[in-house]
C-alpha cells in the first residue's frame, strides 16, 4: 500500500485546514468559496426518477441501461453538435474523477509513457499518470511538445482552475497536431454548459474533429450542470475504438454506475429547463463576487466561462489566502494547480445566495 501512496503527491487541501479554522472563527461565520461542491437542491424532477428506481436488487451493467445510452447519444448530438453518435461512442462512468485517475492505468500506460495537460489544471490529471507510473509533462502550447512516448494528451475547456475556454480554431489545431503524431486527445468538458463571456465548443463538434471521432474522446459530469455531485454521475463519448476496450477493462473491474443513477442520469439529460435555472444561479453569483473582488483591488483573468474567478492582488497566493480568512472567506490557493497559479487564488460560485451576499459585503466593508 505505502509503495501506492508513495508514488502520489501530499494532498494539497490538508495545507488549507489551518486558514479554513481562521475563516471560520469570524463572527458571522465561514464563506467556503474554496472547493466547487454544489450547494442547491438536486431538481425534483431526477430525484423523481431515482426514487422510482430504488427497487434495483440487481447488478447494473457497466455500459448502463439502452435508455441510458439512449439519453447520452442524444444530449451528445443535440447539445454538442455532434454527429453519427451510436451507443458505442458512449460510456458511462462513475464520476469523472475516478475516471481520470485510473484512465491511464486502464489504457496500459506505465514506465516510458507520457502524459500531458494544462501547465494551470485540474491536479488529478498528474496523479493518474503517476498511479500508471508514467511521465507527466505540462505544457502551455500542446502542439509545442515533443510527440515522443506522448500517448496521451489531456485538454480542459472550460478550464478548471481558470476559466480559460479554447476556441475553436485552438481545437482543431490541437485534434490535427494529435492524430498526426498518433497520441489520443482527451477533452475535459464538464463545465461546457457553463459559458459566461465565451460559448464552449466540444471536440467531438464536426468543425473541430472534421466528422470524424477517430483520436479523440471527450469527457462530462452531470455534477455542476444538474447539482447531482453526489450522484457520481459522469460519462465518455467519441472514439469507439478507445471506449470499446475501455467498456471491457471496466466489466472486469466492476465500474457499475448504480441503477437509480442511471434512471436519474436519463432523467437529467432529458431536461435543459433545471439546468437553465441553475446557470441563472450561477451567473448572479457570479456577478456579485466578480463585482466585489475587483472592488476588493483583485484583479480577475480568463474566468469567461466554468464555476470559478481566477484572481490575484499580485502577491503570494498564500497571503490572499490569509487576508481573505481573516474576513472569513475561504479560498482556494492557485499554487494547488500548479507553480504558475502561485500568484492568484481560484474563487468559486457554489455557495447559497446568503453566503455570496455575506462574501460581498466583507469584501466592500
């Protein structure tokens, strides 16, 4: 087990126990703007449909329900622009960050592969290459790396911690450099239908991949767009020579999403009106904060799209950390994100409206 753990970094969010304690001592009580958990209600309408699929006494199936299949083709061509989407360009999985931790594991990556992403990300992309064993490179410019050992090439638009959307002309050449030095693209998409400023595109969109899925595979979360985090509800679509494999390396592992998850997965993807409220939610929270940091003498980057500000006073991302303690607002460190994210601090939308007005009003005092 120790020769497991070894292989993995010490866990960033234990650094922050200590200014967590300072935020919540303030009189009026914590702001926990630190980690993007949702806060409002799971929408009636999937609760519904997983109570009606509480009697599930058997084993679900890795590759879920037809209905489900059915749900995730349609979403993925409707909401995406994608075409010639099958049930065999779809996956579901538990969560997407079990599934981005284990995925090079679950390709054969080891020892001599390379695994890249974000020179500012999403810090489980690094653990699952170290899980695997294999080299992990960050980049600024993913058509800059050298294509050597590379097999696979993690995107992140939105970008989680920075807001930073790829357009689609950034795609395209990325989706052309990768198949040309035969290195399999993953697009981390989970916050798509959350564009501020910028409108996401999808790789799997036909003006991106040229109508062909071959390479490149995206990834979704129901956790943001749907409140369903604690559904561990989550899926793939794309290449189906990627993903058919994949189904049969997770039957054998056992990566069943639960049945009433399924039923609440269909349920979800079937409705764009819960999550047209939600983005409404989001996008008054998110004037309010934006408002008040920059008031507060921040100054906010990328942020055009996601569930998070990316600010900075131009200083050590720890003293923004304290300063904003001290006022009981907890954040998130930019360094947890990588040595370029050293200087700002990611701020998140999910807290209730009471608490975005309690932020505000210690950020304008």
């Amino acid at each position: 087990m120790s020769a497991v753990s070894d292989r993995l970094p010490a866990f960033p969010w234990d650094k922050l126990a200590p200014y967590k304690k300072t935020a919540a001592a303030h009189p009026g009580g914590i702001v926990d703007l630190s980690v993007g958990t949702p806060v409002d209600p799971v929408p009636e309408p999937i609760q519904k449909a997983l109570i009606a699929a509480a009697d599930s006494p058997g084993y679900p199936t890795v590759w879920g329900t037809p209905e489900l299949r059915d749900a995730l083709t349609r979403w993925v061509e409707r909401r995406l622009g994608a075409r010639g989407i099958t049930h065999h360009h779809v996956l579901p999985v538990v969560g997407s960050k079990e599934l981005v931790a284990w995925l090079p594991t679950q390709l054969g990556l080891g020892p001599g592969d390379r695994v890249a992403f974000p020179r500012l990300a999403y810090p489980t992309y690094e653990v699952g290459a170290r899980l695997a064993r294999a080299d992990h490179v960050a980049y600024d410019d993913p058509t800059e790396l050298d294509p050597a050992g590379l097999k696979l090439l993690w995107l992140n638009s939105p970008s989680n911690p920075t807001g930073r959307v790829l357009f689609q002309e950034e795609l395209t050449r990325t989706v052309a450099w990768a198949r040309e030095h035969g290195v399999l693209v993953l697009s981390d998409e989970c916050y798509v239908e959350l564009g501020w400023e910028a409108d996401p595109v999808s790789v799997l969109h036909p003006d991106v991949n040229g109508g062909s899925h071959d390479g490149i595979v995206s990834v979704h979360s129901l956790s943001k767009r749907s409140n369903l985090a604690g559904y561990r509800a989550a899926f793939l679509a794309g290449d189906p020579a990627v993903l058919g494999p994949l189904l049969e390396i997770r039957k054998h592992g056992g990566m069943m999403t639960s049945a009433p998850t399924q039923a609440a997965v269909v349920a979800a993807l079937g409705d764009d009106e819960h999550v047209r409220v939600q983005r409404e939610r989001y996008a008054a929270r998110r004037t309010a904060l934006r408002g008040a940091l920059l008031g507060h003498g921040f100054r906010i980057e990328h942020s055009e799209a996601g569930l998070y500000l990316w600010a900075t006073r131009d200083e050590s991302c720890w003293d923004t950390v304290a300063h904003l303690a001290e006022r009981g607002v907890l954040v998130a460190p930019g360094d947890f994100y990588g040595p370029a994210g050293e200087r700002f601090v990611r701020v998140a939308l999910t807290a209730t409206d009471e608490r975005v007005r309690a932020a505000v009003e210690r950020l304008s005092a």
